[in-house]
C-alpha cells in the first residue's frame, strides 16, 4: 500500500472546498442579473433552494458510501456530477433549465464538504485538525475577498454564465491530486456495504415534500406527506441492518445539539448571503460589484474565526466557542435586520457581515470537531456527513420560505418588467425616477420581514448553544 501525500491530499480537499466558498460569493452576486437575462423572478428563491435540497438529500448517501466503499472514490464521484452540473448551469437557456442543472450540481456537492472533511479527519490527529484550520480558513477568506469582485467583474465584462464555468479547472485539478496522491488504508467496516435504498426514498420523500410545504406548493397535500413520510423513515432506519442515518448519533447529546444549532446556522447563513445582495441592487440601486461586496466580508471572518477557533479549542474546550460565536451570529442577525430598517450606510452593513461570519467561524469549528471526535472511524463518514446535512436542511428550508414572503410582498405590485428593469444592469434607467422610486419602495417592504425572520433565527440559535455539552479534549 503506497503512502498518502498529506500535503498534496490536503491541497485537493482545499481546492474542493475554493469551489464551494466560491459558488456561495460568486452565484449569489450574479442572481440579480440571472433573473434579468432569464426573467422568472418566481424561481428566483429555487435557483438556491433547489440546490441546497440536492445537496441535503444526498449528503446522508454521499457519507454512507465513504464508510462503505471508501473515502477516495466517492469523493471523486461527487466531484464528477458536481462539474457536470456546473458546465450545464453555465448553458441554461431559462430559468427552468437553471434550476434542474442546479439540482445536479447540488447533488455532487452533497460529497465535496462532508467527504473531503471526513479525509482530514482520518489522516490528522486532532491537534493538527485544529492547527490546520488555518489552511481551510485562509481558503474561504481568499474567496470571500475575490469571489463578489470576480462575480461583477464576469457579469460586466463577460456573462454570468461564466461564474459556473470557473468550477471547471479547480475541480479538474482537485480530482487529479485526490486520484494520485491520496492512498486510503482498507479498515473493517462494521455495517457492511448495503445501502439503505429504502430509507434513502423515504427521506427524499420527506425533504421534497417539506421543501414544498414550505414554499406554499399545495401545503395541505405536501406538509402531512412529509410528516408522514418522515415517520416511515425513523421506523425504517430503527430496523435497517445498515441505517443510512444511525438514529443512534443522536442520542450522543453532542451530536444533537450540534444538528439543532446547525440547521439553525444553515437557515441564518443562506437568508443573509442570498437576500442581502438582492436588497442592495433591487433596493438601493446597487451595482453587482457592491451587492457582493455587502456579504463578502462574512466569508472573510468566517475564516478567520475558524483557524483562531482551531488553535484556542484545545485550550479552552468546544463549550466556550460554540456559545460565544453563536452570540455573535444571534446579535449581528438582529443588528443586520435593524441596519437596514432604519437605511444605515453600506459600511455598516459590511460590519455587521463581518461580525457575522466571526461568530459563524468561532462556533462551526468546535461544532464540527465535536461531532467527528464523538464517534470512532466506522461511522465518522456518517456522522460528518449527518453535520452538514442539518446545516444544508436549514439553509434549504430558509431559501425556499423566505423565497415565498418575497414574491407575495409584490405580487400584483410591479409589472415583470419593471422588476427585470431594476436587477438589470441598467438598474432602472429609462423610467421615471418616481416610478423607480416607488418599485424599490415596494421591494424594501417585502424584504424587512426577511431580516427579521433571520435575526430571530440566530437568537434561537444562540438560546440553543447553551445546552451544549462540557466535553473533554481527547488528545491522541
């Protein structure tokens, strides 16, 4: 058996983990133009949702293959359906192409985090998982900083179709790394390879009903069908050989909390990066440029947060990190909602963002070396993978709703057109300044509530952080 490359192993996770960084900076700074070159404002909240619903729906399959089947190859898998859905969103030809392309491509990034994560964690101690924060941090801060930059820079000068091309070579080159350098030692797998297809159906029936339920399509069919269907999954998985999601994680109170405050992390982090963009071009008249630059600085203190997180935690423990960065991210939420109700400048705006993702960076760190240090290596795919499938669950969900409050403020309010007007690169010229006016008056409006559902979704989460666990450091 050769011997892994751990640097170069590392390089390939890292640059799975650009893509990601860089497909939440640059496709949330383009949307606006989207919608304007594509029209249909109404699947505006799916282009994300649908996305984050893929990628829910098959994280759990995704994790329970790496423990099966091995890390490497699943994790190059995911990589090819992630490309292929990232070459096919670059070619939409309307909005509804868009959204089925985005739904491929969400598939295979249900593998790059949890996949590429569960690797570090089998080829590092936990000390040096903490030190190499830094490495993952200083990833998200680059994206964060060039991502919207880049993001205006392709919809002016080139097309915004191009924001999906840019995956293509990061991937590619991630792909070569991980087949040559990364060599994974054959272990004893305690659940044998069958695959829950049953649970696996059940549970897509359950997230897709769910989804629709909340984006008001036919709630009265779709809520008691997830309900249902979720009840069928619990009852499957408590009686499956070989679960697709080990009900028994979670009576690991760690691992339930964390899956609480992720979904609640999930739901505050998509409701800020995909709406606050669109509030600065549609609202204030704002360029691509600078409704990137609004969110660009949480994905600067994101990683920040993350390496110093990494390095403090083996020092003061997982508890003090996971309440002190989710009382950041409960008190920026709220001062975001009341900075853009009462109309404060862009650089506030920007502070708040920053603060944000500082919180975000402190807790989801702890949260997440918590979760893998409270199982052994047979089930560390899965649990990795169970982590970042509440937080997915809780953006998806947050998309899709908060999609909703925003095309029920204006229906009936603004003819399409106008609307396409004001996302468009012209930002409404050519109409009257009233009009222009009066339309954005209309959006602002619809869009408060947003914020304000946000703020009280990190308050909850920051009440949650407090039953959380005193765990002991493991050093091995």
């Amino acid at each position: 058996m050769r011997e892994t490359n751990r640097p170069l192993t590392v390089a390939a996770v890292l640059l799975s983990s650009f893509m990601a960084a860089m497909e939440a900076t640059v496709v949330a700074t383009a949307m606006p133009t989207v919608v304007s070159d594509l029209h249909g404002l109404e699947l505006y909240g799916w282009v994300g949702s649908i996305y984050m619903l893929a990628t829910t729906l098959t994280i759990p399959v995704w994790g329970k293959l790496a423990d099966t089947l091995g890390r490497r190859s699943i994790m190059l898998a995911g990589m090819a359906v992630f490309l292929l859905g990232s070459a096919a969103s670059g070619f939409a030809w309307s909005m509804t192409t868009l959204v089925v392309f985005r739904a491929v491509q969400g598939a295979g990034a249900g593998a790059l985090q949890p996949v590429g994560l569960t690797i570090v964690g089998d080829i590092f101690t936990l000390e040096e998982r903490s030190k190499i924060q830094g490495l993952f941090g200083a990833v998200w801060g680059l994206a964060g900083m060039i991502g919207p930059l880049l993001g205006g820079l392709i919809v002016h000068a080139f097309s915004w179709r191009w924001v999906f091309f840019l995956n293509l070579p990061f991937g590619f080159l991630a792909g070569v790394l991980l087949w040559t350098f990364f060599h994974e030692k054959k272990r004893g797998v305690q659940e044998g390879r069958t695959l829950d297809w049953l649970g696996a159906v059940l549970l897509c029936v359950s997230i897709v009903s769910l989804l629709a339920g909340a984006g008001g399509e036919w709630p009265l069919l779709t809520l008691p069908l997830a309900a249902v269907s979720f009840v069928l999954f619990i009852r499957t998985e408590l009686r499956a050989p070989a679960p697709l999601v080990p009900l028994s994680l979670f009576s690991i109170k760690a691992i339930g909390v964390a899956s609480i405050c992720g979904t609640l992390m999930g739901a505050a982090m998509m409701g800020t990066l995909m709406y606050v963009p669109l509030f600065v071009q549609a609202v204030r008249g704002g360029t691509p440029t600078e409704a990137g630059s609004a969110v660009a600085p949480m994905l600067i203190g994101w990683p920040i947060a993350s390496a110093l997180s990494g390095r403090i935690l083996p020092m003061i423990g997982y508890r003090p990190l996971v309440r002190g960065g989710l009382s950041i991210v409960g008190i920026s939420t709220l001062g975001l909602w009341l900075a853009l109700t009462h109309e404060a400048g862009a650089n506030s705006v920007r502070a708040i963002m920053l603060f944000f993702g500082t919180g975000m960076g402190f807790a989801n760190t702890a949260l997440f070396i918590a979760v893998q240090e409270s199982v052994d290596w047979s089930r560390r795919g899965v649990a990795t993978a169970s982590s970042m499938f509440f937080r997915t669950i809780g953006g998806a969900l947050a998309t899709g709703a908060l999609g909703v409050v925003l095309a029920n403020a204006v229906a009936g309010k603004m003819p399409p057109e106008v609307l396409t007007s004001l996302l468009g690169p012209e930002r409404g010229h050519g109409l009257d300044a009233t009009v222009v006016l009066g339309f954005a008056a209309t959006i602002r409006t619809g869009m408060l509530p947003i914020f304000a559902i946000v703020a009280v979704i990190g308050l909850l989460a920051f009440a949650v952080s407090w039953t959380f666990p005193k765990l002991a450091i493991e050093r091995r």
